[in-house]
C-alpha cells in the first residue's frame, strides 16, 4: 500500500512539475522514483542572479512519510546554510518534514532561503563538517537557530 | 478496487485534495484537535513515522483523535465524475466515483474476467466472453453417439472408448455397439482364420465357420499330440541354451578381467627385471649386455645386504627375548624385595611392641607409596613369600633395583 501511494504520489509530483513548472526550476532527470535530478535558477535582483544550480532528490520507498534526501551538485552555492559538500541546512529537510510537503515546496523553500541571503559567504564550520560529514545529509544531528537567512 | 488511482473527468477543487496523497480524498477524517482533513489511510501511514498532524504539526496523540469528514465533503468526493478504470481497454464510461464499483462489476464491458472452464485459465474482456465461451478450447461438447458431455481436447479420445458408438464388423458387415463389438469379433464366423496346426505346416486358411469341418479332415489333427510334445521339448532346450550361452558370456568376461590383470602384472614386473631393456633397443647389444652385468652385480650386492639384515634381525630377536627374560627377573627381584621389606618393617614393628597387626597393613600401604620406587601394589605378604621362595635362585644373578639403595635408609628410619 505504501509503495503504490509512493509511486502513485511521485508520478503526480512529477507531471505537476512539467506541466506547470515554478519559475527558475526545472526537472532534467527523473528516471526512475530513486533519484531526481532538477536545476534552480538565482532570482533576479539576488545574489544569486544568473547562477544555475542542480539539486538532487533521493527517495526512499517510505516517501511522503519520510523526507527525500536534497543536495547539490556539481556548482554549489557559498551560503551560510550550505555546505561545500551540498548540505543544506533546512529543518523542513530533516526534523521538520511533514507529507504535506514535496519536491515542488522543498525548491521553493531552498530558492527563497538563496533569495534572502545578504552575505555570500560559507557555514562558519564548512571545513570541519566537510571533512566529517556522511554522505546522507539525513545522518546528521543539525541544530537549526537561524531564522532569518 | 483502489479509488486512488481513478483518474477524474474534470479537474477538482484543491480543497477535496489530500495534502499527503494529492489526489481527492478516499474515506476522508477529520483531526479532532486542527480540524484538518485527510484520508483516512494517508493520516493512519503518516502517523507511523511521526504523531504530528501532516499540516500544521500539532500534536496527536492517538488515532482516536480522527473522527469521518462532515457528510458534505464525503459527498463531494463522492460525487466526483470518473472515467472507468478501463478506459484504455476502449470503455467510454462517465459517472460518479461511488457507482464506480458497481459499473466495474456488473456493466463494464471492458472488464477482464477469467474464462468460466476452468482448464481454459485465459483473461477475456466481459464483451468477448460469450463468444469466447463458444470457441473455447476447454468448452464441453456433446459426444453424437453417447450423449455424453465431454470437454473438447478429450472428444477425439472419447471416441475411441464410447460405449455406445456403432461400429460394423469388417468381416460379416453386420452393426453393433462398441462394447459388443470386441466380444463379436470373437466370434464372426466370417472373419478368416489360419488352421490350429499352423505353426506345424498346415497351409489351410479360411473362414472363421469352416474351421470345424477343416480341422476334422486336417492331415496334422492326429499328429497333435507329438508335435505339442515335441515343441514342449524343444522350448526347454532352446530355454537352457540360452542360460549357457549366458553362462559363457560371464566366463569370458572373468578371462577378459584376468588377461588384462597379468598383463599389467607382467607390464609392472618388466620394470624390475628388465628396467634398461626397453631403453637399450636403439643403442644396440653390448650396451645392453654391460648394462646387464651392472644389474647382476648390483643384485648380488643387495642380496648380500639382505643376507646381513637378517643376520642382524635374528640377532636383535635374541637380544629381545633375552631383555624380555631380564625384565621378568627385574620383576620378580622387585617382590622379593618389597616382601623383605614387609618383613622387616613387620620385625620392627613387633620389636617396638607396640601396634597390632592391623596397624601394620596401613603401614605397608604407606611406604608403598613414599617409597621412591612409587610401587603402589600392595601384595598381600603370603603371596609374596611364595613367589620370593620360587625366584631366591634369581637373586644372585641379579643386582638389586637402584631404586632400592635410598630407599633403604628411609625404612630404617621408621
């Protein structure tokens, strides 16, 4: 029953998303319902104007339930929220997930956190965590405190 | 049938979707605590992995917080117009979400409904199935003589063993049923037959009905009796020559085994007695004759050497037995010993006066074993008396056990 509303879920997820796509964002590779890969553009008037940036989603079999794993790749942001391994910091990512959300309001949250970023600058412990850090995202104990940027 | 999966005819409003699942709500509730609505199984699956409402992530603390949506919005999704989930097999059905099951079971014809024989197993579309019914290979038919039904792939062998099937004798062109048929033949006076005595010679051949009056002038009738014995006789014989021919097969097969057995032997012993013979046949005979020479020599050495080693082995058999005849002597010098030493200590003990004869057998016991020789035997002393009686010829031939010498002090000691 899960499997059948998780693939059920992503195929509308993913027809949504073609056919009415969100400013600045675009799928580019969704094969299979593991893996996804789609691109974020900057928003103008940002820091990140004109900059292109790819994300990858991977899906576990419990999704919605659970959250999708999001980094990026390739090109990666300097933000104080993102690692330079692609690590985001975004509680909606982690501990605060809820199956209401999807692939579609998680880029809006990360755009939204790139649009309102006033200092492009890396996480203040990029280098330790970087070094440290296990290839999920999802095995990391984040404390979140900052709600401004 | 699963009404998530439906696919709807018009778009629907987004407040009749379920945020989890995102399509129209399936049996929607209510949380008693927000007021939000889900599915019913999109919340209870949610609820697994986190007790938090999917929307505003208040707290719910059992499943008995959910109560069903209010009967307008259970209406509304209910009414929503559907295609039939059979709409690519080419239905064309429009209608209410909660007609649905009933159309997929009782009026779709592009349902997939499995072939009512059950040999058959195939998936037919409702509207083929009548006429699949009539064409298909499991169907039963009527068997044209019988009456009976039998399914289709097993007329053809039906035929055959229908009881009540007309066939006509080949011979006398009369009909009967089957079952008679076999009995019949038998007994068609019109079918033809060889004489009796045809395995003798007799060349008659006729109807089935002329058979008596042959057989009454047949030249072979009186010689009956003979001949039957005789092809009695000759069965036997044919029956033990058979059993012979047999008999000799195995034989042959045990010579066989033997020949290719003493032809290895003898390929194997050709290694000793000839080892170089083999090799020497190209470089010619003297080779060969010197070789042989070396050969002869180097087996007179080795009998020599044999002729020692047995010298030796008799003499290591003499010297063994002689060890042995020691041991044995040891041995007895070993009990003489220890009975004098049980004597002694007996004398002690009587000279101190002082402890009874039963005192005594815990002591012997006890130098038994501290003695140095560690000989735990406690022999009784009449035993050994007897036995130091029997060997004090050996005594002088023997020198005492070294393990005595110390001992010796000890026991005076006592």
């Amino acid at each position: 029953m899960s499997n059948a509303l998780f693939t059920k879920r992503l195929s509308k997820e993913l027809v949504d998303l073609k056919i009415n796509p969100p400013v600045g964002i675009e799928v580019t590779e969704a094969d299979t319902f593991k893996s996804w890969k789609l691109t974020l553009d900057g928003v103008d008037g940002t820091l990140y104007a004109g900059e292109r940036f790819t994300l990858e989603f991977r899906f576990s079999p419990n999704y919605p339930m659970e959250s999708p794993e999001v980094v990026f790749t390739g090109n990666i942001p300097i933000h104080p929220h993102i690692y330079s391994n692609g690590h985001i910091c975004l509680n909606v990512l982690y501990n605060q997930w809820s199956p209401v959300l999807s692939v579609r309001s998680v880029c809006l949250s990360i755009q939204s956190m790139l649009s309102s970023c006033t200092c492009k600058e890396p996480p203040p412990d990029n280098n330790h965590y970087v070094k440290t850090a296990k290839a999920s995202p999802k095995q990391t104990q984040w404390s979140f405190h900052d709600d401004s940027v | 049938m699963d009404l998530n999966s439906v696919v709807y005819v018009e778009s629907v409003n987004s407040n009749l979707i379920c945020c989890v699942c995102q399509t129209p709500f399936v049996d929607p509730v209510v949380i008693e605590s927000c007021g939000h609505t889900f599915c019913k199984n999109c919340i209870t699956q949610a609820l697994l992995t986190r007790s938090t409402c999917p929307v505003d992530r208040s707290h719910i603390s059992s499943v008995n917080e959910f109560r069903p949506a209010a009967k307008i919005i259970v209406n509304m999704v209910n009414e929503l117009l559907t295609y039939c989930p059979n709409k690519n097999a080419g239905c064309t059905y429009q209608g209410q979400r909660q007609l649905l099951i009933y159309h997929l079971k009782e009026e779709c014809m592009f349902a997939k409904l499995a072939c009512r024989n059950e040999e058959c197993g195939e998936m037919i579309l409702k509207k083929d199935l009548s006429k699949h019914m009539e064409s298909c290979k499991a169907r039963m038919v009527k068997c044209e003589n019988c009456e009976a039904k039998v399914q289709l792939s097993t007329l053809e062998g039906h035929k055959f063993t229908c009881p009540v099937k007309n066939i006509e004798c080949p011979f006398c062109h009369t009909t009967r049923i089957q079952s008679e048929h076999t009995l019949h033949l038998e007994e068609c006076p019109e079918k033809p037959v060889t004489c009796l005595h045809v395995e003798f010679g007799c060349s008659w051949e006729g109807r089935q009905c002329d058979l008596s009056d042959h057989i009454v002038s047949c030249s072979y009738e009186p010689l009956k009796g003979f001949f039957s014995m005789y092809k009695q006789r000759n069965e036997a014989l044919e029956q033990e020559n058979q059993q012979l021919r047999t008999n000799i097969q195995e034989l042959n097969n045990t010579v066989d085994l033997l020949e290719n057995q003493v032809s290895a032997m003898s390929d194997w012993l050709s290694n000793f007695t000839d080892p170089k013979g083999l090799s020497s046949n190209s470089e010619g005979q003297h080779l060969n004759s010197s070789a042989h020479d070396i050969l002869l020599s180097g087996n007179d050495h080795i009998k020599n050497e044999i002729e020692n080693l047995n010298f030796s082995l008799v003499d290591i058999d003499a010297i063994m037995t002689e060890n042995m005849r020691m041991q044995e002597e040891i041995q007895s010098v070993k009990n003489i010993c220890h009975g004098l030493r049980m004597q002694m200590h007996y004398l002690l003990m009587e000279k101190r006066g002082g402890e009874p004869s039963v005192g005594t057998t815990g002591s012997v016991v006890r130098t038994g074993l501290n003695g140095p020789i560690g000989i735990g035997r406690t022999v009784p002393p009449n035993a050994n008396n007897s036995k130091s009686g029997h060997d004090t010829s050996l005594e002088s031939n023997m020198r005492p056990p070294r393990s005595l010498g110390p001992e010796s002090p000890r026991q005076e000691k006592l």
